[in-house]
C-alpha cells in the first residue's frame, strides 16, 4: 500500500523563524526536519498536515498551501510539503519524539539534516514548487535525485 505523508514548514514572517522539529526515535532519529507524518486513510492531505503539525507541536496551522511533492521510491513513501504563515498556540515538546523549536530563517542547520532535505531547502526558500524524486540505498544514504 501506498505510504503517503504530509511536511509542514511553518514561517514566522514577523520574526524570520521557522519551526523544526528533532526526531527522538525512529529512523530519522536525531535528525533535524519539520513537522509531519502518515495520512491516515480516511483523512485529506490538507487536514494530515495540520493534525501532524499540531500532534508534534501544538501548534495550529491554518491555510496550509502545497509547496511541494517529493517521492521516495525505495521506502514507498511519497510526501506532499506545506507552508504556511499562519498560525496560533504555543511549541509543546513530546520528548519521546520530537522537540520542536524555532530557527532563525537564514541559521538553517543544514549539516543536521538527511540529504534530501539539505537538496530541496535552498528551492523551497527561494520560493520554488519542490517536485522531486530520490533514490537512498540499503545504507539510506542518498543516490540520485530526479525531477518529476
């Protein structure tokens, strides 16, 4: 079955942040990315991506618009990407997997990301639609990334 799932970045315009998210388990264990997750069958990708966003950090998304899409054929995982400029509430932590935080927009730590969200970042900042697919090997390591 098709795996699909929803990224959420979360701009800050007024202060030039936006919202990431460490993983504390998982595969991305570690990692730095944004919020997000599985879209659960009955639901709409547009109504994933703001429950994901406000499970992992309390935060309550609104007027998501779709900035991307990114395919990962190996894990058959096939991800819509978000953004939005409005919200409300305030960061919850589940230590048990995630904390999220705010980052200076032009402080991205790139170097604690997985290699396909250090390649599509500089896109996504400079306001280009992400339409990508990558290839990981058995190592998840990253080997070939292609345009749709």
């Amino acid at each position: 079955m098709r795996k699909e799932a929803s990224l959420s970045v979360i701009e800050d315009i007024k202060n030039n942040k936006l919202l990431m998210i460490r993983h504390q388990r998982g595969i991305n264990k570690g990692y730095i990315n944004f919020p997000g997750g599985k879209k659960e069958e009955s639901e709409s990708m547009d109504d994933c991506v703001i429950r994901e966003t406000l499970e992992e950090t309390g935060i309550l998304i609104k007027n998501p618009k779709k900035v991307g899409y990114m395919e990962f054929p190996e894990m058959n995982f096939y991800v819509h990407i978000y953004k939005s400029t409005e919200f409300e509430g305030t960061i919850i932590n589940k230590e048990d997997e995630v904390n999220a935080f705010w980052v200076d927009k032009d402080s991205i730590p790139l170097n604690e990301m997985r290699e396909a969200d250090q390649n599509f970042m500089p896109d996504l900042l400079a306001g280009k639609y992400i339409n990508r697919r990558y290839h990981y090997d058995e190592n998840f390591k990253l080997k070939d990334v292609e345009e749709l």
